[in-house]
C-alpha cells in the first residue's frame, strides 16, 4: 500500500510544474490521471483507495530535477480480477496548519484521515470486534473528540517489521536488510494479510507539516490499522535522522498506540504552549539531543 499525500481534489496533483511524491507517482502510474475524471473533493473521514496501477515509466531526480529515464517493465503479480497487486492510496493532509496542527482537533483530523487511508476492508469485522468492548472509543471515532485521550489504548504498536527512515527515494529499510527501488518490499505483498504500508513525509513539505509529528502519526494509524509493517521514506530530511532509533527506542519498551498517542498529545500541547521548542524524537527521549551536544563537544583530531 502506498501512501499518498492528496490536495482536496485528485487533479491538484498534477498542476504543478515541480514533481514531489504525488506527481512523481502519477507520471510513472499514468492511469491514476484516469481518476481525476470521476474522484470527487474527500471529506476528513475519507480516503481514495486505487487498485491494479501499473507503473510504465523510470524516473531519475526529484521536485525541479526530476528526468524520465526509460521504459519500467511491471513485474508485480496478478490478482484474482486480473489487477496488479498494487494498491495506491489518496489522503489529504491539512495544508499550511502552522501551529494549529499540535491542536487536539488537528491531531485527531490527522491521524482519522491516516487510519481511513491504512484500513483493511477486508477485516471490517475483526476491527468491530476488536471495537466493540470499548465504548470510548466508539463515542469518539468520527466525532469533534475533546475529553479523554486514550482511544487508542488496547493496541500495541508494529513490531514485525518497524517503521525505519530511508535516506533517499532510491533504498529503503526494511527490518534490518536494504531493499533497492526494485525489490520495495515486495515479499510482504504476496497476499493482503502481508500487504503493509510504504509510505513518506505525508503532509510536510509544501504542506507545511511537522515531519516527526506526520511520521508518528502515520506509525500509530498503520498500527491501530493492524497492518503487519511501515515502510517510511524520510527523503533524508533532517528532522527525521532520529527516526529509527526512536522507534526502535519506543518498541523495545513495547508501547501500545494509546501510551504513544498520549506522549504526542502532552508533546503538541507543550509545542501549542510554546513551552517547547524540541522536535518529537528529542522531546520524548532526551538522550538524542545528549548524544547530539556530546557530538558537538568531540574536539577535532590535529
């Protein structure tokens, strides 16, 4: 499952003359452009979710540098209906939140329209299920939540493959291997009980998001999704160069979705307040930013 940033509108994408992860994405899958024709503005409770694209084109660069670079050659497996076994997914991320997205109203708007996006259709029931006994939940789900925070609180985090920061379009991590463009993955699309989620800086860039906040939020929706791995692709932002060892951090203290949700809550608060000013990683964990000051200390060799 790939995820993808979206304005309002499909066809924003491609009006744009600096191709980033949307319009990359639409000029090697030229068949998602059929769905500018028929996708209607999405709601905050809703997600595209496009299945069998075939991807045609190579591409080098990225934004201004981006170059098509030859013919690709789909190698993915049929499904069923004779589509590939690919699926695409649209959400809309807030655009230019500024401060207002450490908000509860824009934390939950984030990680609902995360989850619309990461969810499995085919395991409606098992989510109900697994719903069911927690009326908080229930009363809060798709409502203006503003009392307790702790929907999330039964779930515990990915831990078969976690989320891990890649340093370029080009590689990603996955567990502890490096897969190329190529390969991305492609054992844990064999079937949909695999099917996990690649996906990158959703809402930050031109969109003005926190890039620790988005990727956290990504984590915890893919998570309560019950999806078995994410996949992140940090296009070496700087802000993100603590990723993988605060997830590993998070994971090996086997935090649930709700333990996690409520630290980024008490975190965007703090930010709203303007009682802080670090990023996520290094608020939650304080060792980051010693480790960084003790770099920074290290004399130069003569």
């Amino acid at each position: 499952v790939f995820s993808v940033t979206t304005c309002w509108h499909l066809h924003d994408v491609v009006e744009s003359l600096c191709y980033v992860l949307e319009e990359i994405r639409f000029m090697i899958n030229p068949e998602l452009i059929a769905g500018m024709l028929f996708m209607p503005c999405m709601a905050d409770n809703e997600a595209i979710e496009i299945v069998g694209a075939e991807r045609f084109s190579n591409y080098t660069g990225y934004a201004s540098s981006f170059r098509f670079s030859g013919d690709n050659v789909d190698k993915r497996n049929f499904d069923s209906m004779g589509r590939r076994k690919t699926k695409i997914i649209a959400i809309d991320a807030l655009c230019s939140p500024g401060k207002r997205q450490f908000g509860v109203e824009c934390l939950l708007r984030e990680i609902n329209k995360a989850f619309c996006g990461f969810v499995d259709q085919s395991r409606c029931q098992q989510y109900q299920r697994l719903f069911q006994d927690d009326e908080l939940c229930r009363s809060q789900i798709g409502k203006d939540v503003k009392g307790p925070l702790d929907m999330f609180k039964d779930f515990f985090l990915l831990n078969e493959v976690p989320s891990v920061a890649s340093e370029s379009n080009e590689e990603m991590l996955c567990g502890q291997g490096i897969l190329s463009s190529e390969e991305k993955c492609s054992q844990h699309l064999d079937h949909q009980d695999q099917m996990g989620i690649a996906t990158g800086n959703w809402g930050c860039g031109a969109f003005g998001g926190d890039p620790e906040l988005k990727a956290t939020i990504q984590w915890l929706a893919a998570s309560q999704a019950l999806r078995p791995f994410i996949s992140y692709y940090t296009f070496g932002v700087e802000a993100l160069d603590t990723l993988e060892q605060a997830t590993e951090w998070i994971l090996s203290h086997e935090w649930t979705v709700g333990e996690l949700w409520k630290m980024l809550v008490d975190y965007s608060s703090q930010r709203l307040k303007g009682e802080t000013d670090l990023g996520f990683f290094r608020w939650l964990l304080p060792s980051l930013t010693t480790c960084d000051d003790m770099m920074l200390d290290v004399p130069e060799m003569p």
